[in-house]
C-alpha cells in the first residue's frame, strides 16, 4: 500500500505507523470540569468505521512526520493525505 505524501510522494505505508481516528488531534481540555471523563473517553473509546474513514499516521522511518491519510478500510485504497499540522490549523481557524 502507498501513502501519498505531501512533500516526499508516494511512500511504502510499511514506513509509517498507524495511530488512530483523525479526532486524536482534537485533545480534550484539561481545565473543563468534566475533564477526567473527557480523557477516558479521548484515550479508549474508538470507532471501527467501515468505509472512508480519516486517520492519523506517524512517517517514522522517513521525515516523521503526522499526516492525515483518508483511506477506505474496506478496500484499504488509500484516496489522499495531508499534513496533520494544516489540518488542525485549518480546524482551528474554522472553529471546530
């Protein structure tokens, strides 16, 4: 499988690691008072999507860097990649 990636092309997915679902960007807020409850749900309860689905990926035999890769867990046919770090800005300045 090749992950498309946005400054070095088409890279071997054996060079990355698999994280998670792309909301691991959004980390809870520590000051909120139900924080805890927060966190237990942020670290264990995840979705097994069927389907397109995005997902975080570590590039750590390369540049190591984060990127979101939206793939098809089905087909497992990788359909793009972006840099995690322009994802969560551009969800910042949108507001989510």
């Amino acid at each position: 499988m090749l992950i498309p990636h946005p400054i070095l092309g088409s890279r071997d997915a054996r060079e990355f690691i698999y994280l998670g679902d792309v909301r691991l960007l959004d980390r809870p807020d520590t000051t909120r008072p139900d924080a805890e409850q927060s966190f237990c749900d942020y670290v264990f309860l995840r979705d097994n999507p069927a389907g397109v689905h995005r997902e975080l990926w570590f590039h750590e035999q390369g540049d190591r860097s984060w990127l979101v890769v939206t793939r098809n867990t089905i087909t497992h046919e990788i359909l793009g990649a972006e840099l995690a770090r322009d994802v969560a800005l551009a969800r910042k300045r949108s507001g989510q």
